[in-house]
C-alpha cells in the first residue's frame, strides 16, 4: 500500500517535471544532464589516463586494443555535445538569456522542452554504442573509410552514433532557433541591440554559427551512414569517391564548434567580471564588434585541420595566414577583460574565487590560443600534426577554457538559481577556494607535459608508447588524478548525501516554487521591470 501511494506521489510530480517549459526550469535541467554526462565523460578520461601512466598494456587486454579507440571516440563526444554545450549553450542561455533583455519568457517553450528531452535520447543512443558489436572505435572526426568499409569493427555502432550526433543536432538547431528569435525579436521596452549584456550577444553569435553548419555536419553524417547500409560511394576512392570530400565538410562544422563551445563562454566570463567589479566590461561594443569578427573568422579557417592531406601552398598560406588573424580580436577580449579588472582595490579580486576563475580562464585561454598560433603556421603544423602537442593545445582552450567558465559560472550564480546554499559552497568559502587551487595545479599538470610529449612527437591515439615518454605521460596521470579530486571539494565531501538528495528533490521538482521566489531582488537589480508570470 506504502509503495502504491509513493508511486502515485511521484508519477504526477515527474510527469509535470518532463512536461515544464518555464525557461529557468528547463535551464537548471540542462545543467543537471550536462553534470551526469560530464561524469561519464571524465571518468572515460580518467580510464585512459590510467592506460597511459606507463607503457605497455595497463588495463587493456592485449586482445582488445579497439577498447581503447572506443574510450577516445566516447571522451570526445560526451564532453564537446554533452557537456560544454549543453551546460554553456542550453543551461545558462536558457536561465539568464530571458533575464537579460527582460522577456517573460523564450519565444518558443514548447519547442525549449522538447530539445532536452530528445538530447537525453540523444545520449541513450551514443552509450548503446558501447554494447553494439564491438563498439564504435572511429575517433571522434568518424573519418571514412575506417568509419564506412569492412575495416569498421562494428557498423550497427556507428549507426547509433550517427543517429545520436542527428538527434543532438536537431536539439540544437531547435534551442539556436528559440535563442535566436528570442534576442532579435522578444527584447523588452527600451532594451535594444546595442544596450544588452555581452551574454545575450554570445548566444546570439553561437545560435547563427550553429544554424549555418550543423546542416552540413547532418549532411555528412547522412552521407557515411547512406555508404554504410545503401551501397553509396561517396567516400570510396576504389569506385570514384573522395574521403577527403568528408573531410571538408567535417571541419566545415568542426572548427566553429569551436567557437560554439567558447563564445557562451566569452559571455558568462563577462557576466561574472561585470558582475563582481560592479562595472561595465571595458570596450563594451569593441567586445561584441571581437566575438563577431572570432565567429566569421573561426567559420572560413576549416583548412588548418588538414595541413598533411596534400594541400596547395597557395591554400595552405590562406589557411595559415587567417588562422593567425583571429589572433587579434581574441586578444582584444583579453585585453579588455584585463583592463576592467584595473583600477579595482586589489582585495577586492581575492574575496570571492568567481573572480580568481575568471583570471584563470584568461590565463588558461591565453596559453591555448598562443599554442593555437604556433600550429597555425603550416610548415610547423606538418611536424607536430596529430602529435599530443594538439592535444595540449585544445585542451588547454576547452577543457581549461569551457570547463572553468561552467564552474565559475555556476559558484557565482548557484544561490540565486537555486536559492540554497547547500547543494554547492558559495564563491567566497573555503572548499570552493581548495577546489580552485587543486583545479588549477591539475590542469596544468595533466595537460603541460603533452606540449612536450607533442614536441617529442609522441603520437595520439596510441595505447602504448617508448620509454622514453614515461616520465611526462606519469606525470599527466598524476595531474588527471588532481583534477578528479578537486571535484570532491566542489561538491563537499562532509555533505555528499545532501547534495545527492537536493538534487534528486530539486531534478523531480519538489522545490520549483521556491527556484524562482528567492532571486526576485537580484533581478530586478540587474535588468528592470519584467512581467508578473516570469517569477510563478
């Protein structure tokens, strides 16, 4: 009778939860799924760290080395579709971009629901790729002919990783769509183009690279899954077709996914400098003049990706030399974040650890993008390609860059999302101060010895290694393992179980009422007047 009545008690409370479209809700949801991929995503990588802290065979049965491609194709998807984007793009731009300009609500919240619950379908797809044959061990680029001919292990698992990565695009081809209509077309009185924040500006930038190349990632995928299963040959070079073709039109998509991932960014950095200075960013139009200028640069430089594929010099001097180009409005963002940090009392940058995240953002970027220009050069570019240089390089700007934006976005605005101060420590506490510090020590320890390790041309993708590389592969293991422990300072150890319960309670909707009650004052501070129905 018992288990009859909780049945009952919860069946309405998840069915309203699945069924919410308020845009504050349907936010925190993406938050929270980008948190349960992202585990997933972070423990595979802790599994091939694991792999690589020694040479030889670790935790890899000789007979199944394919396990390893599966964990680095796996790695790569989770955290660039299931964490960066839905935690950057859906999450914040769901819950601030209505804030911001003063709609009650997005222009479409039935179409906002739908998109996260076909990402959760989405993510089904992918993780039953594992147990499909032998799983999809393709890299996360998919690149024929090793993802299309009978060298494929396991077509029926790329299959649901095609229909995965389909369904995840459509999800977001959707929200752009909602972001989209919403900033040029749902701003409140008086608000205009030139006088919103830089975050609504970001999503704006991120919605219109999304709608011009997911189309061409669909068509791709379409065209590998057509050569798997319908005798297509698109991407055979035996009976007349290209592989290179593919290539193009994956890095059409892939270099602004990029941008994609890091411009949300760009915005919530904004958001929390503006913030705890209390000053608008320096340069605010050249800011938003910077991102565009990233975003139309970032979407013509596809070509650097493919240096080694017998490129003319002529192509490969264009490539090279835009590459380095979008050097100069990122470093325009730099400099003006820096300068608005300038003329504050120096204190002022210690009390909360949101502001220290935003400084380690800016250096962690810096860093990335100086690697970015060393092998945009082409000639560079042929010694260190598919080397862990390029690992360190990306990493450096999206796993230090994307990440720590999500997590300095989150310290600094999680009592005024969820109006506790329990599930997570608040900015200025000392767990969210040891979390930073161990964050920062392993990063920079997981991911500097790749620089030398690329510089040493040790190969990516590759279980085992000389030697000779022992030692910087032992100590990016060590760093891994720093980083997976300052998670446990985010999330308190002496309050894990509470936190676990608030989120299940808050997941299923038992505390919606009072989400939305405790942050009234802070944002009428912020943006102004907003109709009644924003905050029930």
């Amino acid at each position: 009778m018992g288990q009859t009545f909780v049945c009952w008690t919860l069946c309405p409370t998840f069915i309203s939860s699945v069924k919410n479209c308020n845009h504050k809700g349907l936010g925190i949801y993406y938050l929270l799924s980008s948190f349960i991929f992202g585990i997933s995503g972070t423990l595979i990588s802790v599994l091939i760290r694991i792999e690589l802290y020694s040479s030889g065979n670790r935790i890899l049965s000789p007979e199944n080395q394919n396990f390893y491609n599966i964990k680095i194709t796996l790695h790569g998807f989770l955290m660039i579709f299931y964490l960066v984007m839905p935690g950057l793009f859906g999450g914040f731009g769901n819950y601030f971009i209505v804030i911001f300009q003063g709609s009650p609500e997005v222009v479409y919240p039935r179409v906002n629901n739908f998109s996260i619950l076909i990402l959760s379908l989405s993510y089904l797809l992918l993780i039953l790729s594992i147990i499909s044959e032998f799983g999809g061990g393709t890299g996360w680029t998919l690149y024929p002919p090793l993802s299309t001919s009978f060298m494929n292990l396991s077509p029926s698992s790329i299959g649901n990783i095609i229909f995965g990565l389909l369904i995840s695009g459509i999800s977001s081809v959707l929200t752009s769509l909602n972001f989209w209509i919403t900033i040029l077309s749902l701003r409140s009185i008086g608000i205009t183009l030139k006088t919103i924040s830089l975050f609504p500006w970001s999503l704006l930038i991120t919605s219109g690279m999304l709608l011009l190349t997911l189309p061409i990632l669909t068509g791709a995928l379409l065209m590998i899954l057509s050569d798997i299963n319908y005798n297509t040959l698109f991407f055979d070079p035996i009976f007349g077709g290209d592989p290179i073709f593919y290539q193009h039109l994956f890095w059409f998509f892939g270099h602004p996914e990029v941008y994609i991932l890091i411009i949300p960014a760009f915005g919530i950095i904004s958001i929390i400098i503006s913030g705890i200075l209390q000053k608008i960013i320096f340069g605010n139009p050249s800011m938003i003049f910077a991102m565009s200028c990233i975003s139309l640069l970032g979407s013509v430089v596809w070509g650097h990706h493919m240096y080694t594929i017998g490129l003319e010099t002529d192509t490969r001097s264009y490539f090279s030399g835009v590459t380095i180009l979008i050097s100069l409005p990122t470093g325009t963002k730099i400099f003006n974040w820096l300068s608005t940090y300038l003329g504050n009392p120096s204190l002022l940058l210690l009390k909360t650890n949101s502001s220290l995240f935003g400084l380690l953002f800016l250096l962690m970027f810096t860093i990335g993008g100086s690697t970015g220009i060393i092998i945009g050069n082409a000639a560079v570019d042929l010694g260190l390609h598919d080397t862990y240089y390029i690992i360190a390089h990306f990493h450096f700007v999206l796993s230090l860059g994307a990440v720590i934006a999500i997590f300095s976005g989150i310290i600094f605005n999680i009592e005024k999302i969820i109006g506790s101060k329990n599930i997570l420590p608040s900015c200025s506490s000392n767990n969210s101060f040891y979390n930073l510090v161990l964050t920062f020590i392993g990063i920079l320890i997981t991911f500097g010895p790749m620089h030398f390790l690329g510089f040493n041309v040790m190969p990516r993708r590759i279980p085992d290694f000389p030697d000779s590389f022992i030692s910087w592969n032992f100590l990016s293991s060590i760093g891994s393992g720093i980083t997976l422990l300052s998670f446990g300072f985010l999330f308190k150890f002496n309050c894990w179980i509470t936190s676990l319960a608030q989120c299940s309670r808050l997941f299923l909707g038992h505390v919606a009422k009072n989400i939305f009650i405790n942050q009234t004052a802070r944002e009428l501070i912020i943006v102004g007047l907003y109709a009644q129905h924003m905050f029930g």
